[in-house]
C-alpha cells in the first residue's frame, strides 16, 4: 500500500473513530459536571454538608464505576454482532446484562446501606460528619439501580455506534440535578430567595435537606436518566431492527456467563485504578494542608483533560469490535493502531494544555501561593506521563473490543498497585537508613511508573492479540 492511500485510509477511520468519541468525551464531562456541582452546593450549605457529600462519594463513586465497568462488557458483544450483522444476537444479549444490572444496582444499594455506618466507624470520622453521611448515602442508594440500567443502555447504545444520546441524556441528567440540588438542599427559603414572591406554596414548605437533599437529587437526576434512555431506545429509528423491548429473555446463565467474563475483569480493573488514586490521596494527608490541596488541585486538572484519550479508548473498543465481529482482523488491527496514534496526538495535545495553560488554571483553584507553586510543579510532572497514559487506556479500549479483557485486570493490578502504589510509596516515604523519600513527588514518580509499566505491557499484549486473530482467519480459511 502506497503512503498516499495508508494517509487517506488513517485520515478516514481516525474521522470514524472522533464521530464516535467526542459525544462519548462529552457524556463524560456532563457526568463528571453532577459530582463537582454536588460539592459546589454542598458547600453552600455548610462544611458539614461538604464534608458528608465528600466522604460519602468516597464509598458510592467506586462502587457506581465497577458496577459501571462490568456493564460496560456488553459493548464489545454488541459491536461483534453489529459488524457479523447478527441482529438477532443483539436484544438476548442486552436482556442478560439488563438481568446482570438488576442483580448488581440492588446489591450496590444494600451494600450502602448495610455498610456504610460500620465502615465510617473503622475510619473514625467524626459523629457529626459520619451520621449525616450515612443519611446521604441512604437517599443516593436507590439511584445506584436506575443508573445501573442506564449504564447497560448506554453500553447497548454505545455498540451499535450510536454515542450521542449518551451525551444528550447525561445533559439531561445534569440539567435535572442542578435545579433538585438547590431546591432539596436549601428548601423553601432557597426557592424563595431565587423565586421571590412568584414561590408556590408547596416549594416554600420544603424543607432543607442539605447533604441529604444533595443525595435525593442525585437519585432523581439517576433515574430520569435511566427512563429517558428506556424511552431514547424504544422510540429511535435506528434501534428498531433490534427490537429491544419485544419479548423479554429470560436469564439465561451461558449468557451471563459471557458478559462477566468480558465485563468484570473491566470492573475490577477500573476499581483499582479509582482505590489507586483514592488511597494515594489518604497517604498524602499526612504531609500537610498545603500538600493536600496541591495534590487534588493537579489531580482534578488533569483528571478533566484524561477524559480526551479515555473516550478514544471508548470508541476503539466499538470500532475494534466492528471489525473482530466482520471477521476483518487486518482491518482490525489497523484501527487499533490507528487510535493508539491518534491517543498519542491527544496527549501532545494535552502536554501543551498543561504547559501553556497550567499556572492560570491553578490560579483559579486558589490563592495560597504555597498551593499554587507546589501544584504547579506537581502538573508538570503530570506532563511526563500523558504519553504513558493515552497508550495505557486506548490500548486497554482495543483489547476490550477484543473482548481480551481479563489480561488487562491482571497488567492493571501489577502496574496500578505494586509499581504505582508499591513504587510511589517507598519513593514518597523511603525505606529506614537507606533513602529519606521524596515526599509527594514520590507518590505522582510512582503514577508515572505504574502508567508506563500498563502501557509496556498492553502494547505487548495488543501486538500479539491483534497478529493472532490474522494468523487463525488465515488457518481457519486455508483448511
């Protein structure tokens, strides 16, 4: 193939692979934009409040994004039978992981519920914060089931190639929390202060919920989110050769058994990474107020821009899945690499954001100048493993259209919690009369190694899952 045509053909998947991945960067970024404005309003209402919604999200957040990553499992099965034109394979397939979904939102909420008081008592937060944390998560639990039907839609959606109303409905969730935040936590005096006189009766007769009103809200914002989608999927043109909603299957366990081979691995790799970064963060406290803020201020910055090559990564397991389901492992394999270039474009891309555009941002997080240097000097550490980071979760995204998924759990748990965590704690505390550590830079030099150990070893992974499929097609028609 000529470098002309090779240009022309990149030029034309890496178009297909962006139509697929900016709505999914913008699904998102309008979920991420629930948490920050729960805590935005939380803190209006007091820094009890605050600090009950922070701590209780410390719980439900991980919970919500394995439950996530399970479901997630069922896009790669359906990009398969979409690019196999098997149709008929589809709607069993998205019953099952409605059944899998049922079973896990109910398990996740009564695991809130059971465990949240005793587990505050281990940590010893303070009475004042743990009880009203508990009320929290109490009022958040029912919205675990209503999101985990959305996620398995979304998932559905998401493998038939059709990413937008992922972002549509998660606007639509977002738009919905914001006005229940602010009515359920401030109460008929928050209605009439924005409404003055034009208030109804019944608004100015809420109560103030606080912390409690933030976690009804993000319930409702969950469940008007499932039942748009249930509504999106019934209605859209271009789900009726599916036909979802005709029939229902019965759990059938074969099935089930497919989608947990595929999806938990991606569940469990993906609850790492969160307890990664979660129990880094506890390590940190014991440096300091000023570490603490410098730390989570470059860790939201460049937690918001990872959101570029993780939606690369999204789109790469349906376009892999396309063509693994069209029995085109060359094809295949080209769009793999494809979008791992185009991640590497996004990380340069991202590198220069963090360059030019670091110290602003930082000025805007606050106005302690120790915060604003020291995580200044933390985000561009961050610089050195965007490239490390683009590889690690567009590769992982291909494997998952693959549906090679169980070896990215076993390289994530090695590279996230021996080499980062392992490595990052014996560089920030160091090891008695050999070496003093490095305090948080050692923590963020253990990030950057635990990345770059993922990446080397996904990469070596897809090379030989991408050349193996070639080598069985050929096999399979030569005999």
């Amino acid at each position: 193939m000529s470098s002309s045509s090779l240009i022309q053909r990149s030029r034309v998947e890496s178009g297909q692979l962006s139509r697929l991945a900016l709505p999914i960067l913008g699904a998102q970024l309008a979920q991420a934009g629930m948490s920050t404005v729960d805590v935005l309003m939380a803190g209006q209402a007091s820094a009890t409040d605050l600090a009950a919604v922070s701590v209780g999200a410390s719980l439900w957040v991980p919970l919500m994004l394995f439950m996530t990553g399970t479901l997630m499992g069922l896009t790669p099965i359906v990009a398969q039978h979409l690019g196999a034109t098997r149709h008929g394979a589809i709607r069993p397939a998205v019953h099952q992981a409605l059944w899998v979904a049922l079973t896990l939102g109910l398990m996740s909420a009564t695991l809130l519920y059971l465990l949240a008081e005793p587990i505050f008592e281990f940590m010893a937060v303070p009475v004042e914060v743990s009880g009203l944390s508990t009320s929290y998560l109490h009022a958040v639990a029912p919205g675990l089931l209503g999101m985990a039907l959305y996620q398995t839609l979304r998932a559905f959606s998401d493998g038939m190639n059709h990413t937008r109303p992922a972002l549509l409905i998660s606007l639509v969730g977002l738009l919905v929390n914001i006005p229940c935040n602010y009515l359920l936590i401030h109460g008929g005096e928050g209605a009439t202060a924005l409404l003055g006189s034009a208030t109804p009766g019944w608004l100015q007769a809420l109560p103030a919920l606080g912390a409690i009103g933030c976690g009804v809200a993000t319930s409702i914002a969950m469940w008007v989110m499932c039942l748009t989608m249930m509504w999106y999927t019934h209605r859209a043109r271009i789900f009726h050769s599916v036909a979802l909603w005709r029939t229902p299957a019965w759990p059938k366990s074969d099935r089930i058994r497919e989608l947990l081979r595929v999806g938990l691995p991606i569940g469990v790799a993906i609850f790492t990474e969160v307890t990664l970064f979660t129990l880094i963060a506890l390590f940190v406290a014991g440096f300091g107020s000023i570490v603490v803020a410098a730390h989570q201020i470059a860790l939201n910055f460049t937690s918001l821009l990872f959101m570029v090559p993780l939606s690369l990564g999204m789109a790469l397991t349906v376009r892999v899945g396309n063509a693994v389901g069209r029995e085109a492992p060359e094809q295949a394999r080209f769009v793999a690499f494809n979008g791992v270039g185009c991640a590497l474009l996004a990380a340069l891309l991202i590198d220069l954001v963090l360059l030019w555009g670091g110290p602003a941002v930082v000025a805007l997080y606050s106005d302690n100048t120790e915060v604003r240097a020291l995580a200044g000097q933390l985000v561009l550490l961050a610089t050195l493993y965007q490239f490390s980071d683009a590889l690690q979760v567009s590769m992982a995204g291909a494997l998952r259209g693959y549906k090679d998924t169980r070896i990215i759990m076993g390289i994530t748990l090695f590279a996230y919690w021996v080499v980062g965590l392992g490595g990052g704690h014996l560089l920030g505390r160091g090891w008695a009369g050999h070496f003093s550590g490095l305090g948080v830079y050692g923590y963020w030099l253990g990030l950057i190694a635990g990345l770059s150990v993922a990446a080397l070893l996904l990469g070596w992974r897809l090379w030989h899952t991408s050349r193996r499929a070639i080598i069985r097609l050929s096999e399979a028609q030569s005999a």
